[in-house]
C-alpha cells in the first residue's frame, strides 16, 4: 500500500525507495488522506451508465475536390452532348418526314446521337466506378463539386479492413484526424464504391459538413448492425496513458485508491467506453489522477519540498 503522508520522507528513506524497482502497478492501491486529497484538488465522479453499438474500425483520405470536379466535368460533358445530339436527332427526324431534311443530315444526326449515346454510357461506368451508384445518378453534380471548393464541406474516402462486408451498409460514420481521439467529425454515407476483388477490401464513401484539407489521413469507426453492448463511460479526464496502456483510479475505501487498466478501444464524445470491471456505482479520479500517479512512481511521496 502507498501512503501519501502530511510531510515529505526524510532523504535518506527517498533514497533508498529511490532504487527499488517501481511495479507496473501497486496491487495494494494508494491511500491519502482527507487533507492531501484538498490539497492537491482531487476530484471523482461516477461513470456514467452506457451502451455501446457494436462497430467497425476503418482509415481512409479526405478526397482532394479538384479531382471530384474533373471527374464531374467529363461526366457533365458527356452527359450534355448525350442530350444535345439526341434532341438534334429528334429535330431531324421530324424534318425528314416533312421532306425538310436530306438523306445524309438526317444520317449524321443518327450517327451522332449514337457516338455520344455511346460515350455518355462510358463516362457514367467510369464515374460510377470512381464514385459510386447514387452520386451517378445526381442531377446536381455541378453544384457538389463547387460546395467542396467553397463551402464546409467535404468527402472521404473509408476502407474496410479485408473481408468485412457489413449488411446493412452503415448510414454513419466517425471520422478522427491525426489519430487524435478528441479530434473528430461527423460522416453521413455517400455511397458504396465497391469491392476490390484482388483484395476483397471495400471502400465506401462519406460526406463531412467540415473543411478538411484534401488527402489528410484519418481513421473512422462505423456503427453496424448488433446487439448492443452495456457499460459505462470513462471521461478523458481520469484516463492516463502510462506504458502504452490505459489507467484510471478507483476508489476502493475510504481515502483508498487502485490504479486500474481500461481498454481504449472504443471513443466516445465524452471519453471512452468500458465494457467490463466498472459499473455506475464506482467513483474514479476524475482531476488530480496524474499527480497520485506520479506519486506512485516516485515511492509514494508527493511532497517535493520540506514542510515543519
């Protein structure tokens, strides 16, 4: 058990609990006091009762808007000589069976319309391919492509990891940036870009109401279809990262506390979700948990200097 005293160990005492090896946690916990609690301005609360959705985890690339709107450009210029020459060929047909219109004319306009016909059926394949189904069927790419130059807007690009094809397609997604859990946005499904069949890797489209600069990394978790899964939230606040893990506080007594490994694997708005080993009925160190922590390290001193 670590104690956290009134006054600081005398030097020889820090010296020699200096050169002990500091487990990677003290089973027995921390106990401090009333006074050292005020002190160093510990605070806890209670986690909060919560469910988890089961997910996926995905990386993906911001889409650089430039190449969208090139995409869409080809895609609309095909798609307007598709229209024009047919309506010419509608015009001729019609002058034709009025004797308006000559043999040839009337042959060019067919020709015509089939060629960008043809060519428009070409151009969708490919944006289709490139894009997706829905965003195919758009009548108003035009203006999607300019909100992504000029407005807070944006499309990225999610991978799934190989083999995984979730049904339904999830409608949302969470994208972070950096791999910085407390830098995230919301994603709504685009659409479904399909399947890689030399990888089996499907990548799927979403569109975020932010500016993000094109071709930044990130990383994305997808809520699918599942039981959901009960718990409590962590706030950020009482977590520590200490030798690659993740750490709370748990009160175990009166003025006792256990440090406690929690698994960081799923992010929530307020901090992270814990399955198993905690229940709303716990107090965690919410402020003041690095300090008892350092403390900890250090042979559980938490004085620096000398009091009388």
């Amino acid at each position: 058990m670590v104690l956290f005293p009134g006054c600081s160990k005398p030097a020889d005492e820090k010296a020699a609990g200096a050169a002990e090896k500091v487990p990677n946690q003290n089973k027995a916990g921390v106990t401090i006091d009333a006074e050292t609690q005020t002190r160093i301005g510990l605070k806890m609360e209670t986690p909060t009762a919560a469910e988890w959705q089961p997910e996926l985890h995905a990386v993906g690339r911001v889409v650089d808007p430039l190449v969208f709107v090139a995409a869409v450009a080809d895609y609309e210029t095909a798609r307007a000589a598709a229209v024009a020459s047919s309506s010419e060929w509608e015009r001729m047909q019609m002058l034709a069976a009025q004797d308006n219109a000559s043999p040839r004319a009337l042959e060019a306009a067919r020709a015509m319309a089939a060629h960008d016909s043809l060519a428009l059926k070409a151009a969708r394949a490919k944006f289709t391919a490139d894009w997706g189904t829905h965003l195919a069927a758009r009548t108003n790419l035009t203006e999607l492509a300019e909100a992504l130059q000029t407005d807070d807007k944006a499309l990225v690009k999610l991978t799934l990891p190989a083999g995984t094809f979730p049904s339904p397609l999830p409608a949302a997604a969470t994208i972070y940036f950096f791999n910085d859990e407390t830098k995230s946005a919301a994603a709504d499904f685009a659409d479904d870009l399909g399947i890689d069949p030399a990888t089996q890797v499907q990548t799927l489209l979403f569109s975020v109401g932010k500016k993000l600069r094109p071709s930044l990394s990130l990383t994305a978790s997808l809520k699918i279809s599942g039981e959901p899964v009960g718990g409590v939230t962590v706030p950020s606040s009482a977590v520590l990262r200490y030798e690659g893990k993740g750490w709370i506080y748990v009160q175990t007594g009166e003025g006792q506390f256990l440090r406690t490994e929690i698994p960081l694997d799923h992010v929530t708005e307020n901090g992270w979700f814990v399955s198993g080993g905690l229940s709303s009925t716990n107090r965690i160190v919410v402020t003041g948990a690095q300090t008892i922590l350092s403390a900890e390290m250090s042979g559980g001193d938490f004085n620096t200097g000398t009091r009388d």
